[in-house]
C-alpha cells in the first residue's frame, strides 16, 4: 500500500497522511505513528501476536489493542437498530470525505485542538464493495477508565461526580458539538478527568437551546434505563439530575 496525499479527500491537513491498497484505504496520524498499514485494522493480526483483547461496548463491542503507540481501541463500525439485520456493516457510499469513519476521525481531531476533553484518533480505514463500504476507527485507549454507566451500577453516582458530568456535557455544547448518542456508555471517568467517546455522526452545530436539551434528555433516558431511578424517583432527581444541571449551567454559561 502505497502512500500518497488524497487530492480527491478534502479536508485533508499536515496532520493526516492517506494510504491506498488492497486491503483499503486508510486515513493516519503520521504524527502518532509514521506508518499505518491494513494489518492495524484485522483483529485476528492483534490476537496471532498475543496482544488483543475484548471488552463489551458499542454495537458488537471494541477490541483492545497493544500497538507500537500503546494500548489503543480498535472498533468496527456497524449498525444498529431493525435495518442492522438487512445491512449489517454496509453503508452507502457517497464519497470518502462522507464516510462514518473519515468524518468522526476529522471531527476528534478538531475536537481535541479545541482543548475538548476526547480520545486520540489513531487511524481509520474503509473498503469499498461496489456501492457500500465498511469501516474501522482506532483510537488511544483511555488508561483505567471506567464508564459512566459502570459506576453507576457498582457503586452509584454521587452529587459531585454528577456534577461533573453535566459541567463536562456543557463544555462541549458551549463549542456546539452535538452527540449522536450521549448515554452513560460514552462517558468514561479516569483518574484525569471525565471523557467523551464515540462520535460517530456527531458534528457541530450553532448552539442552540433545542437540541441542546435533546442531548441532555437522552443521556436522563440512559441513567434511568440503567437504574438510576429505581423506586425512588425524587432522590434521583435531588441527588443526580439536579446538580448534573447545576453543573451543566453553570459551566455553559461561564
């Protein structure tokens, strides 16, 4: 696989480098790593050399992985909902620029020169098939993390930590950032700090008040569907949700 600089990728910038081969084509970081070649993208490459391992998360989970730059995440992309029997991993093409993989790659990218708390983007790779293509994103794992949803299950969610949350939800409103699916999952906390994952089909948008508390509806949806509630309504609203809102004004009118 040669490399080569994508004049018919847009947005291409000194921070990636395109390479082009059988096994697809692959968007990098030269600046994480000088080289990124098909095998980065295969987990049974990882496995044969002793150093994959799985965890639950995402739609069919994530892989682990040990690579030249340390423990990454590697994970494929697929759907989810009624038409993931129909289609699968397959996803219509309509320009390299536009795939799921290229955009959320760029997008981290982005969203770290802003200074916003979100993985390392390693590499990406898609695979044509005709009209459709599939695609895999690695990013630098997030060293002893949990999710959110994790600590909620094991040992709850407390007034300063849910504070946290939401003050770290408003930082990335406050830069119009909207998340496709904002739920306990896609928050990790870390001894560093708390962090936003997965931005497949985020993007950024003029901040406004509507979709704003739609995201924050959907993450109340998915601390209440894991248990948040339970059979005590009022204390998940005095002792969660109201200081994660507490945390959330505050911070995004600063």
């Amino acid at each position: 696989m040669n490399a080569d600089s994508a004049p018919d990728v847009p947005g291409t910038s000194m921070r990636e480098q395109v390479r082009r081969g059988a096994e697809g084509v692959i968007l990098f970081d030269p600046g994480v790593f000088p080289q990124v070649d098909g095998d980065w993208f295969d987990p049974d490459y990882w496995r044969r050399h002793g150093v994959l391992k799985t965890q639950k998360g995402g739609r069919g989970g994530v892989a682990v992985i040990e690579t030249p730059v340390g423990e990454c995440v590697l994970r494929h992309y697929r759907r989810g909902g009624a038409v993931a029997v129909l289609m699968g991993d397959l996803y219509l093409w309509t320009g390299a620029a536009r795939t799921r993989c290229f955009a959320e790659f760029r997008l981290l990218q982005g969203l770290r020169a802003r200074g916003l708390p979100v993985p390392e983007p390693v590499a990406v790779c898609y695979r044509r098939r005709a009209l459709w293509y599939s695609a895999d994103l690695i990013t630098r794992r997030i060293a002893r993390a949990e999710t959110l949803a994790e600590r909620l299950t094991v040992n709850g969610i407390g007034t300063e930590l849910a504070e946290e949350v939401g003050a770290l939800v408003a930082r990335f409103h406050r830069e119009g950032v909207w998340h496709a699916d904002l739920n306990a999952h896609n928050i990790l906390i870390a001894p560093n700090g708390l962090f936003l994952i997965d931005f497949d089909r985020g993007r950024l948008r003029a901040p406004a008040e509507g979709w704003r508390l739609a995201n924050l509806q959907r993450l109340r949806r998915s601390l209440i569907k894991l248990g948040a509630m339970e059979d005590q309504p009022d204390a998940f609203e005095q002792r969660i949700w109201a200081p994660l809102q507490r945390g959330y004004e505050r911070t995004f009118s600063a």
